[in-house]
C-alpha cells in the first residue's frame, strides 16, 4: 500500500513539474535580419556568429508568429 501511494504521489510531482514548466513563457533570441529564419536557446549560439543585424530577445511563441523555427544547433532535445 505505500508503494501504491508513493508511486501516486511521485506521478503527481512529475505532471506539476511538467505543467508549470509549459505555463513559463521561454525567451529565445533571433537575428534581426530579414533572412534569418531560426530562433536560438541562448545569445551565444554559434549560429548568430553571422548575423549582421541586432540580436534580440523576445518570447518563444512571438518567434513561432513571425515564422522562425527552433535553431537546429542550440535546440537539440
């Protein structure tokens, strides 16, 4: 019986974890440059190593509305 309970109470945590780490709104950085197309997890990607326009950072869901996919070297998961 505790192990029917702790292993409920472990399913618990993990799907709260998960929950409220879908809830965080992530920030990613993207080249302003018209011909950029890719979002990046971190500012020193070494894909922004070309850009030669600004680095900003903005919100996850703002760089999926303007049409940038995730960074196929700093997004590996």
């Amino acid at each position: 019986m505790k192990y029917i309970f702790s292993l409920l109470l472990l399913l618990t945590i993990c799907a709260s974890i998960n929950y409220a780490e879908d809830q965080i709104e992530a920030n990613v950085y993207v080249c302003t440059d018209p011909n950029s197309q890719t979002y990046h997890r971190t500012d020193k990607c070494r894909a922004l190593n070309d850009c030669s326009a600004e680095i900003k950072q903005i919100t996850k869901s703002e760089a999926e509305t303007l049409g940038r996919r995730k960074c196929n070297i700093c997004n590996k998961d």
